[in-house]
C-alpha cells in the first residue's frame, strides 16, 4: 500500500510539473493557442492543442459553424442526410472566395470539423509551403470526394469509413496559380520540389486532422491523401503516415 501511495504522489508531482511546464511554454512564447483550454481560433497559427481542439468538434455542429462564422469562413450549411451508420448532420459546403483555394469538384461538402481543418490547413499550412517551394500560391485542391456511404476499403464488413458520416475528404492533386498541377500519383516518389511540396503539406495536416494517410500508408492511398477527423482524435488518438 506504501508503495502505491508513494507512486501516486510522484504521478501527481509528475503532472503538477506538467502542468506549470506548459504554462511557462505559453506565457514565455506569448502563445495562448498552446494551452489546452483556450478556445480554438481559426485566426490564429497552428498550436501545440490545435488538432485535438478541431477533433472535439465533431458533434458539435453550432459551435463549429461559430467558429468558421468568426473566421469569416462562406459557406452553406447542408441538411442532414443518410441513415444509420451512414448518416451526417453537420456537412457544409464551402462557396468560391476570392483569393481563398477552391476545391474541384466544388459540390463537396465535409463535415464541419474537416472543413475548418482544411482552412487551417490552407492558411498555416498549404499557401507558405507553395510560397517557399514555388514562389506562388495554390490556385484550387482536386479531391476524390467526401461523403460515401461505404465500410473501410470497401469492403462488404468491418468498421464503417469516416467517408460514411461526411467526416473525411480525400485530396488528390494541388493546382498552382500558374496552371501547373502536382499530383500525389504522379509526384509523390520523386525528389525534386513537388516532392517537397506534397511532404511538407502532409506533414502539416498531421497537426490538424485525427488520421493522415498518404501513398507512405499503404497501395490504396498512393493516388490521394486521406483526412478525417475521427471522433478518437478528441481523446488523443491520432494517426499519421
């Protein structure tokens, strides 16, 4: 019994010291969106929390529009539709913006959480890393789609997609403000810049969306990145590769 309370009060000295670390982090580097409890903000950088935050909004459909309505984020929000395992409530459908990337086909439309992971991932992450490897910006994302009702793979049993509930977007090729295409397919395995490019935007996504899968995972994702936002993702599972 000794023994046990003597590990409990090192666990708890052990988060306490957690605890006043990050706290220290944060007022140190002025970043508030390091902390665990402070709201998320589109506005702001990509911080240490950032990702789990947008996970945690997955059933919350008021909030997160709330949240793309104080980014300045246009869109339309969608009925809920599907059935069963296959049914979403919190879909929205991004409008054209200017100067904003658009998605081709631009009918799809994700579910909150994922759509305001891709604005942040647009903002932080995708237009700095055109910027530096290619001196301008991202004009559109062509994707594979969004909401399929269907099991993982396709397969006829097992678990049910995140593409089921709208919670996932696939994301094939990126088209730059001149006209030029990169492509996972085709650019993935190569060495020079679009490799660059496709890796640094993959990474980044990693610090936002619950599961990451790129041509690195497996021969079903070599033509696309897979992003969801998982409902695990809120509670710390997260996966990227």
């Amino acid at each position: 019994m000794r023994r046990l309370h003597l590990t409990l009060r090192r666990l708890l000295w052990l988060a306490a010291f957690a605890c006043l670390a990050l706290l220290a982090y944060g007022a140190m580097r002025q970043r508030p969106q390091d902390m665990p409890w402070t709201p998320l903000d589109l506005d702001q950088p990509v911080g240490l929390f950032t990702g789990r935050k947008l996970a945690a909004l997955t059933g919350d459909a008021a909030g997160c529009r709330a949240l793309l309505d104080r980014a300045g984020v246009d869109y339309v929000a969608m009925k809920a539709g599907g059935a069963d395992q296959c049914r979403y409530a919190d879909a929205v459908r991004l409008r054209a913006e200017a100067g904003a990337i658009g998605l081709v086909p631009a009918a799809v439309a994700p579910s909150c959480p994922v759509v305001a992971a891709l604005k942040l991932w647009e903002w932080q992450v995708v237009q700095p890393a055109a910027e530096r490897v290619y001196g301008q910006p991202v004009r559109s994302i062509r994707h594979f789609g969004s909401y399929s009702c269907r099991r993982i793979y396709g397969r006829g049993q097992g678990d049910f997609s995140e593409h089921a509930t709208a919670d996932a977007i696939d994301v094939a090729a990126f088209v730059l403000k001149d006209g030029r295409q990169v492509s996972v397919l085709k650019d993935w395995k190569g060495t020079g810049k679009d490799a660059d490019f496709l890796r640094a935007v993959r990474d980044g996504a990693c610090g936002l969306f619950s599961t990451v899968l790129s041509p690195d995972y497996n021969a079903a994702h070599r033509d696309h990145f897979h992003l969801d936002q998982a409902e695990r993702g809120a509670m710390g599972g997260r996966a990227c590769r």
